[in-house]
C-alpha cells in the first residue's frame, strides 16, 4: 500500500502574535512543514514583514496560501456560514478571488502558493470558475464537488484537530483523539489536509496536547509511515498522479 501523504494546514494567519509565533517556532524545530491559511484583507505591514523574516530563514518550511479575501460571513439566518459560495454572484466570488490573490503575491512574490482555501469550506460552481479564472492551481477543501473541465488540482481536508461547536467556535481536542482519528485515516492512501486553527489552543494543557499530536506526526514520518508534504511541494511535482485527489 502506497504511503499516505498528508499536509498540515493552520486557517486564519494574519498576525505573527505569541501563539502563532510560538508553535511557528516549533514547526521549524521539528521539520514539520505547515501550510498557513492567509487573510488575505487582513494582513497588516507588521505580519507581512515578520512572514518575509521567517521565509527568509526557511525559505521551504511553509507555505503561504489563500484563505477567502477578507472572511467575511455571507449566510442567511439559519444557513452555513460562507464567504464564498450560494447567494454570491460569479463576479463579485472572481472579483473577491483575484483581489486576495492579488494581495497576496504584493506582499510575498514568489512566496505566495496559488491554492485557495475557502472559508467556512463552502463554495459552489461559481466559485470553482473563479479559482480557475484567477489561476490558481489548488483548490483545497473538505467537501468533494463537481469539477469537470477545472484546471486546479483538488486536495481535500478531512482530517480536523478541532470539532466546531454549533456557532462555528472551534473547540480543542486531546492527543489521544487526534492520534485516533488520524489512525482512522491512515488505511487510505491519498493526498489529505490536517486542518487546525492555532487560535483554538487557549490553555497550557491544550498547546501540550497539540505539540503531543504533532511530535506524533513526526514519529510516524521519520518511521516513513506516512509522509507530510506541502502543497508547493505538490506543484513542484511534475509527476504527480492526481487521479486520487481528483
Ligand atoms: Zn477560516
């Protein structure tokens, strides 16, 4: 059986505060490549400055992606939450897309990884048009979805650390509950995202708990049980079969 090939992807990155610094740091030190999910409309000088800084030192540690424009919240009473997706038109998601990643390769250059991560996961066909429309190569999210003719290559996320309380507030999970429902995963062999939200970890317990799954990922690597890429090194991927992504 082929190794599974997982990448860490941490949402909403738009500040380099304690927290995000502090595990940031501890990726570096253990190798763990991390996929950051970028505000685009957030960013501030400062995040962009610090971001160049560290990309400066590893420049192959991280990746910069696209998460929405500036996530905003466009549901309806009693619907899902969504910045991209039903209810929005085809020109005002492309408008949207281009303009974040237009941000985005301003502030980065060449650092900036063309793959959209949708908000909230939603999305719909008009969505899918744009992503292709503003070139970007990966579309990167959980529910799979018609893409017939679309040029971006399709990673899902369907691996949380963290379950979402009915508000859509994340809430923190043990090890023991990472580690098992990763295990749940490990049979299938395909390209899959690890999704966190740094912001989740609020307490002490919760960060040793996360650093307790994540040096568990390393074990499970360095034993080459599974493999942890990012996803320009799946660009860089001249061969790489898509047809299970896809
Ligand atoms: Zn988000």
């Amino acid at each position: 059986m082929a190794t599974p090939v997982f990448f860490l992807r941490d949402d909403d990155v738009f500040a380099c505060d304690a927290l995000f610094t502090e595990l940031h740091r501890f990726f570096i030190k253990r190798d763990l490549s991390v996929v950051y999910g970028v505000i685009p409309a957030k960013m501030k000088k400062p995040f962009i400055t610090q971001m160049l800084a560290f990309k400066k030192k590893h420049p192959y540690a991280f990746d910069i992606a696209q998460h929405g424009f500036c996530h905003a919240d466009h549901h309806r009473r009693g619907k899902d939450k969504y910045e991209f997706g039903p209810g929005r038109s085809y020109r005002a998601q492309a408008a949207d897309i281009q303009k974040g990643w237009s941000l985005l390769e301003k502030a980065f250059g060449a650092h900036a990884v063309p793959a959209f991560l949708p908000p909230y996961d939603l999305f719909d066909q008009n969505t899918l048009k744009a992503v292709d429309a503003a070139g970007l190569k990966i579309m990167s999210c959980g529910a799979p979805a018609r893409r017939a003719g679309k040029k971006f290559v399709w990673l899902p996320v369907d691996f949380m650390m963290n379950d979402f309380k009915a508000d859509g507030t994340p809430v923190a999970l043990d090890a023991k509950t990472m580690l098992a429902r990763l295990t749940a995963r490990l049979p299938r062999a395909s390209v899959t995202g690890i999704g966190f939200h740094h912001y989740a970890i609020r307490t002490k317990k919760e960060m040793a708990e996360a650093k307790k799954f994540f040096n568990a990922l390393t074990v499970l690597r360095d034993r080459k049980e599974i493999k942890l890429v990012l996803l320009s090194d799946i660009l860089r991927m001249k061969a790489f079969s898509c047809s299970r992504a896809n």
